[in-house]
C-alpha cells in the first residue's frame, strides 16, 4: 500500500483536494485535525505540553486553551519549534498506527494531508509527495475571505512560517494546480488512476 502525503500552503486548497480523493474511496488521515485531538485527549502528550508551557496550558475543566498557547508560541520560533516537537512523534505515531488498520483493510493507497509535511519531516514516513500549488495572491484572498477575522497581516505571517510555495514544488513527486483556472478533477483523477485506486462508478 502506498503512503502518499499532500501538502500546500495555507489558501491552497490542500484540503478541497483532499476531499476529492476522499470522494474516490480514498482514505484520508488529516494531520493537523489529529494533531488537535490528542493534543486534548493524549496523557503523555497532554503531560508534556503541560510542563513545557505551564498550567495554563489546559483550562479547569481540562480542555486545551488554544488561545493562551497560540498567544505563547505563535511569535517565538523557539517556543512553536519546542511545541512541534513535542507534538509531531505522537501525530507520527498515530498515523502509522492508523495506516496499518487501512493496509489491512485492502486499500491500494492512502493520502496524508499534512499543512507542515516538509517542515515537521514526516514526509520521510511516505513513499511519495503532493503538492498543491496555488499563486501567492489566489491563496492570501482565499484565506481572506474564508477567515474574515484575519488580517492581510496575520496571512502573511502565517505563510511566513511555512516552506515557499516554490520549495514545496521542488520537493513533490507531483504538483496539483489550484490556481481557478485549471480544473482539478482531472488532474486528481489522473494521480488516482497512477496510484491504483479503483475507477470511480
């Protein structure tokens, strides 16, 4: 079975792609939605962010305080390097433990959405690599309209902090083009047909 990871930028629209192929039968592990749940339900993960970033990590009733940490990490590259740390062996660990479940249910491939895929080095996990591409000014009014609470600011600190759309080009086995020009179906079908996955009915 092969492991295939897919990643973008934020605005690319890694995770609509994501969706068609999930809509081809495809299983799809979604990274950063996993990593925020054993952020909240993972003892020894629940321990470590405890002692790395303090009580107030989670609230009283247990729930982990998004805001507080977000506002503690997300401008010190030491702190968010600290909590990637931590975080990403648990997401890797999970994700294999899930991956052998859908090896044995028969699947030719399975695809791993990952936003930091290249940062975080879980791509060393996969056997190949999709990248979605989308120009720079595309993504930022993408994420500008999806999050009116972002500023043009907070987008481009957020890409900041992530590989150049040109890095991750270079790096992919294949490159999907969300650009609202090309469509995607065809392309995502003709990767579908290139990993083995079963003709849509």
């Amino acid at each position: 079975m092969l492991r295939i990871g897919i990643t973008g930028g934020i605005g690319s629209g890694k995770s609509i792609v994501s969706r068609l192929f999930q809509a081809l039968g495809v299983p799809i592990y979604d990274a950063d939605s996993r990593a925020r749940w054993l952020m909240e339900n993972d003892a020894e993960l629940r321990q470590q962010l405890s002692a790395a970033f303090g009580p107030d990590t989670y609230d009283v009733n247990g729930r982990l305080n998004r805001p507080v940490l977000a506002g503690t990490v997300f401008r010190n590259p030491a702190l968010l390097a600290q909590l990637n740390a931590l975080v990403h062996p648990h997401v890797g660990t999970d994700f294999e433990s899930w991956a052998t479940a859908q090896q044995h249910a028969g699947h030719a491939y399975v695809l791993k959405e990952a936003a930091l895929l290249f940062e975080a080095g879980s791509y060393k996990q996969l056997d190949r690599i999709i990248t979605v591409y989308a120009p720079l000014a595309v993504r930022a009014a993408r994420v500008l309209r999806r999050d009116p609470h972002r500023t043009a600011a907070d987008v481009e600190a957020i890409m900041g902090k992530q590989l150049s759309e040109e890095e991750k080009v270079a790096r992919a086995d294949y490159v999907l083009t969300n650009d609202d020009v090309q469509p995607l179906l065809p392309q995502v079908l003709a990767l579908h047909a290139a990993f083995g996955g079963a003709a849509p009915a």
